[in-house]
C-alpha cells in the first residue's frame, strides 16, 4: 500500500465504519428480526422466539390495513409531491422576479414554517380546518361553499393534510430552487427575450433545463420523504377517520412500538426500504433520460 | 495573526467535538437525588402525586422522585422502558395492563396478603395474574353519565334514564329541540363506550380460553346495535378524538347533553366553573338494556417492579399509596375513586354526586387478562368506526373483528396449546 492509499484509506475509513455502524447494521439486523416472530411473548421470554422465514412478508400482504396504509401513501406521495414542489417552484419564481422588493424579508418569512415544530403548528392548523369555526372554512363560506368537516370525513383527511404539510415544507425546496434560479444565466434569458420567446417559453426552454438537476434531487427527496410521512397524521388525526391517514410508517410504529410486534413491524419496515430505493433509482434513470429537461 | 486563527479553529473544533458529550448530558439529565425511590404515574394521578409525597418521605426518611406520563402514550412507554431496562421502582397502571407487565417479567409478586385487604372483589380481580396479585388496587375509575341538568331536564327528565328504551325516548326529546346538537359525546376512536355497553349487554369477547373472538355472540351484537344506533339516529356526532378540541368546553355550550366518562373529569369541571357551573351539571350510571349493571372502569393500581433494587422501600411507597388515607387525599385533589372498601364510609364519600360511583364500583366488568387485550379493544373499535360510518354493515363487522382478533390471537393460541402458558 502506498503512502497515498493509505492517506485516503484514513479519510475513508471513519466514514465507512460510521455507515456499517448506522445503516448496515441496523438494516442487517430489522432483516434478522423481520424473518422471525418477535412479538410481546419474546419480550416475556426469548424461547418463544421462532424463525418464521417469508411468514411476516405473506402476512402482510393479507392484511388489508397494510394495503389501506399503502395506498393512503401512495396518495399522499402522488398528490404532495407536485403539490409541494409547484409551491417551491412558485414561490422561488415570485421571489427571483426583479420587481420584488425585500426579499430577503420574504425569504425568511416564507422559510419559517419549515423549522417551526410539527406539534405546535399542527394543533393551530386544527383550529384552522374545525369544520365549525376553522378560519378556512369561514372563508369558504364567503364565496358560498358550505363547511367541508376537513379531518372528521375519510374523503377530505389527506387534502387537508397535505395542506398543512406542503405550507410546512415548501420553504426549504423554495430555497434550494432560488439558489438554482440566480444561477440561470442572464445572457441566455435576454438572448431568448431578443428572439421574442414569451414568458411561458423563457421557462420552458431557459429556465427548466438550467434547474434540470435541481428539480430531480428535489422530487427523489421529497418522494422519500412523502413515502414516509408519519408525525403529520399521527398530530392531526391519529391515523384516523375510518384509517383514511394511517400510513405505512404509521402503520410499523403501532405495530412496532405499539404492540410490541417487532418481527411485523421489522418487514413492513423493509417492505417501505426495498419500495423506496426502487422508486429512486426509477426516478434517477427517467432523470438521465431526459437530461435536456 | 495566524496563531490566533489557528486557535480559534482548533477551539471550535474542540467545540463541535464537544457537542455530542454536551448533547448525551443533556439528554439524560442526571437524577437530582441517586437515592430517591422512582416512580412513574399516570396523568392526573402523576401530576398530584407529589402531594403525597412529604407524609412519606417524613415517616421513612425514603425521598421519592414522582414522573408524569402522558395516558395516550404510557402503555408503549412502559413496554419501551422494560425491554430497554429503564423502568422506575414503582410505576402506575392502569387494570388490564396487569396480566400483560406480569407476563413479561416486568412486576414483583405482592410480598404480604395485607395490602390486598379491604378491596372490592371484582377490582382485586384486575390486578392478578395466574391468581396471584401483581398490583395493587389504587383507585377505581367506572364510567358514568354526566349530564347537562338543564338540557335533561327540558326534555321532561330528572337525569337521564338507566335502560336503553326509556334513555331512546329521552334522547328523540334533547335532539327534537335542538336539532344541530347533539344527545351524548362518543369518540370514535376510542373504545370506552362500546367496551362499557359490551360490559352491560355481558358480552363474553373471547372464547376457548381466550385464544378466539367471540365478537359474532348475540350479546355483543346487541351492543355493537346500540353503539350504532346512536350515530345514525344523529343522537352521537360522528367525531374523533382530534376533532373535538376541548370536549369540556362542547359541553359546558350544549353541543351534547351527555358526557360519558370517568370520575376525574369532576376535576376538569372543578377547574372551570365559570364555564360550567356546579348546578348544571350531575351524574348517574351508564345505560343497560334493561337497566345499570357491570361496567368495566379505568382503574388504577400500582405496581412494583422486577428491576427495583429496594423492594421493601418500593412495597412501603406502596403501602403508603394505597392507604384508605392517601386515596381520601387523592380523592379531594382530583376525584379519584378510592380502591380500600373501607374509605367508602368516610363523610366525604357521601356527597350525593358520589353515590352514582359507590353503586358502580360493587358491580365491575371483567375482561380477559391477556397481553393482547390492549391491542384488541384498538382494533375492535376500528372496525366499529367502519361499521358506524356505514363502510361495512353489522354482520361484516362482527366477522371482521372475529377475524383479526383471531389473527392477533395467533401467538397466544399457539403457546397455550403448547401448555407453555395458560
């Protein structure tokens, strides 16, 4: 080994051994657990244990709460998403706009939401959607919508929500977009400006491509971070009405820390793993295909 | 110059290495007193238990470091604290937990047949395990009605009636006079009230010694009928827990007549007598089909634990707990229902607004003490929420619950079919 390898294997090294520690270890071991049926009695006494194979796995996929879970996911994922990323990409388009005055104020003040606590602003977003004095539903009474029981009908939980969380998070992408935006070059846009590309098209063609990169990374994190959307639910309704928010992460935490049934709990936590690394590498090859976006 | 940069590097490094050691400090805040006795309560009874505290440190020198859980998160909280070795000395629980924190090894025997003396035999019941006491009864927690005085009234009645045909008839009369509001408060996502009427229709949940669900029984049926009814005649708004913010607030305005719920609640309307003023409100027992019976209650016992390493100090807190004294004491600061029979016929057990409970507590529910029923009463009631909201019918539901109560008792079956346990 020459001096320089072994120079880079000091700085590597660290970092590996954190990784094995933090992330391979502890997946190996929820493997370990998932193929065995930890439950209470376990807990009660070790020899209860017993290694059950794929038993968690095909339990699962007989428990239509699981597929209730997954597809409230899957819903709350395909609808938060855009929604989320269209409000950053929205506001960082108003904030870049030469005719806004402040924006450093504005950048803070539409920050804000992201580093408040979940707990504290969901119980005021409650207050915001209670079907008989929300403030949003007496707002919707002036254009003449009758009250909508936000959280109490299993058809209105996730929209409401998804409300609350893309007002909650929308500002840490919204920075990372204006970031991306101030680095659009001038003369490209008065280029296209000279040659009568319209508002619409500027975007299209100059604008997007430029924040191409930036948009993947945006949408690989915010389907991970959608896919597991727990503390949202579990403050504002509890999983609830009729289990119309109980998510996959939901779902393992009462299984897991609830009950106690940690081989269960293990595979759905697997099950959300193996989902979440496919859907990333799906969505990095579309993201190479199409690399003039 | 240079230097000086360099210092301030390496002292900010120094800093951030720092941080972690500062982080773990903080995080576990060191025990005020190392030779304070622990002990963990639950709500309310946590909050006040400091109370008790001077009387006993002062008689045994022992000092007692009290901690508050939150009841919504307490079971996994203790589950949590015995698999990572961190339960307290002596911890609260509530009665059904018993036979699950026995079965893990998490409680000591009681050591002296005198603390379990003097108790109400279906109570005593609630702490044991295998026959054998675990706990100690430490206050019983039935449900009751409590009404709105005046609303009751209005509708032609003193309080509200105590079977379920005459209680129908009072509750067309509140919803025909105010028609946006609603008759009695039921959370659906909480079990209380169908675990209650259960209890009073003597439904048996499980069968073939606790390995199956016996939801499909007539009895049951019956019950589950009610609880719908209620919904569906709009006598019960269809609400969760989350939805209803401040439910004593709901009911100091009318938005329903009745309140079912358990004796600390007489604390929260103690609180708030602006709002809601003594006179206009009082209590009387749960309905029946065919008048009051056995109703299952919250109560709480107290418990001590495997991983003390003082059980005499930890058994002499329990005693001084559960003494009739301290549970009179408890009574007073927040309406707890004393264990000890005996405290029954202290003068301050015969106010009036208390003889509701005093009938109640001689006819308790019981249910299975196993480690699943926690579990399961959460899972009947979710399929309940689904037959309420007209997602599935009765018959449905009761096949379902009979379904994934078997499935949760899987584990169970197959130990005790084993002989492993019983």
């Amino acid at each position: 080994m020459t001096r320089q390898e072994r120079t880079a294997w000091a700085f590597v090294l660290p970092v590996l051994a954190i990784i094995g520690l933090v992330f391979v270890l502890p997946t190996t071991l929820a493997f370990g657990l998932s193929v065995t049926d930890y439950s209470i009695y376990a807990l009660a006494d070790w020899s209860n244990l017993r290694f059950v194979g794929v038993g968690n796995f095909t339990a699962l996929l007989t428990t239509p709460l699981f597929w209730r879970a997954l597809s409230n996911t899957a819903l709350f994922a395909l609808l938060g998403v855009p929604m989320a990323i269209a409000a950053s990409l929205f506001a960082a388009l108003l904030l870049d706009a030469e005719a806004v005055r402040w924006k450093p104020l504005w950048r803070v003040l539409l920050f804000a939401p992201y580093v408040t606590s979940v707990v504290a602003t969901a119980v005021v977003w409650r207050f915001l959607l209670n079907e008989r004095y929300g403030l949003i539903n007496y707002a919707l009474g002036w254009v003449g919508i009758a009250p909508i029981d936000w959280l109490g009908s299993p058809t209105s939980s996730i929209p409401a929500i998804l409300l609350f969380v893309t007002w909650k998070v929308f500002g840490y992408n919204m920075v990372v977009f204006t970031a991306a935006l101030s680095a659009v070059p001038t003369e490209l846009m008065e280029a296209a400006r000279l040659d009568g590309a319209g508002r619409w098209t500027r975007f299209r063609h100059v604008t997007l491509p430029s924040i191409g990169p930036t948009l993947l990374l945006a949408a690989v994190m915010s389907v991970a971070g959608f896919l597991q959307i727990f503390a949202e639910p579990y403050v504002m309704t509890l999983g609830g009405p009729a289990q119309s928010t109980t998510t996959v992460l939901y779902f393992m935490y009462d299984q897991g820390f609830k009950w106690w049934n940690l081989g269960l709990a293990s595979a759905v936590a697997f099950v959300l793993f193996l989902l979440i690394l496919a859907l990333t590498i799906v969505q990095t090859r579309i993201g190479r295909r199409y690399e003039w976006l | 110059m240079e230097s000086a940069t360099a210092r301030w590097t390496a002292t900010r490094r120094a800093l951030i290495a720092g941080l972690p050691a500062l982080a773990a400090t903080a995080g576990c805040s060191p025990r005020r007193d190392p030779d304070a006795l622990t002990f963990w309560a639950i709500s309310y009874e946590g909050d006040y238990a400091p109370h008790l505290m001077p009387a006993f440190t002062t008689a045994t020198g022992i000092a007692v470091e009290v901690q508050t859980l939150p009841a919504s998160a307490a079971h996994e909280k203790l589950l949590t604290a015995q698999a990572g070795g961190a339960l307290p000395d002596v911890m609260m629980l509530y009665n059904g937990w018993v036979g699950t924190f026995a079965m893990i090894g998490a409680l000591r025997q009681v050591p002296d047949a005198s603390l379990v003396a003097d108790q109400f035999p279906g109570v005593l019941q609630t702490a044991q395990y295998f026959g054998r006491d675990y706990a100690v009864p430490w206050s019983v927690a039935p449900q009751a009605q409590f009404y709105r005085t005046d609303l009751v009234e209005r509708a032609g009645y003193a309080s509200p009636p105590t079977d379920w045909a005459e209680w129908r008839r009072m509750a067309a009369a509140i919803k025909r006079r105010a028609p946006n509001d609603y008759v009695i408060l039921a959370y659906l996502n909480w079990w209380d009230l169908l675990v209650t009427l259960a209890g009073l229709t003597q439904a048996r949940p499980l069968k073939d010694r606790d390995t199956r669900g016996n939801f499909a029984s007539p009895e049951f049926r019956e019950a589950l009928g009610f609880y719908k009814s209620l919904f569906d005649d709009g006598y019960a708004p269809v609400a969760l827990s989350t939805d209803i913010q401040d439910p004593v607030a709901a009911f100091a305005q009318g938005y329903f007549a009745i309140y079912p719920s358990s004796p600390p609640i007489m604390l929260d309307f103690r609180r708030r007598t602006a709002e809601l003023p003594p006179e206009r409100w009082g209590v009387t027992r749960m309905p029946g089909p065919n008048g009051p019976g056995r109703v299952s209650s919250v109560s709480a016992s107290v418990a001590v634990t495997t991983s003390s390493r003082r059980p005499d100090d930890a058994w002499a807190l329990v005693r001084h707990l559960t003494s009739a004294a301290s549970e009179l004491r408890f009574q007073e600061l927040i309406e707890t229902m004393p264990a000890r029979a005996s405290a029954w016929s202290a003068p301050q057990m015969r106010q009036p607004r208390l003889a509701p409970f005093a009938e109640q507590v001689r006819e308790p529910a019981l249910w299975p003490a196993i480690a699943e029923w926690e579990q399961i009463q959460t899972e009947v009631q979710l399929i309940a929420e689904r037959v309420v909201r007209g997602l599935m019918t009765l018959d449905q539901g009761v096949a379902t619950m009979d379904r994934e109560v078997d499935r949760i008792l899987a584990k169970r079956r197959q130990l005790v079919e084993a002989g492993r346990i019983a």
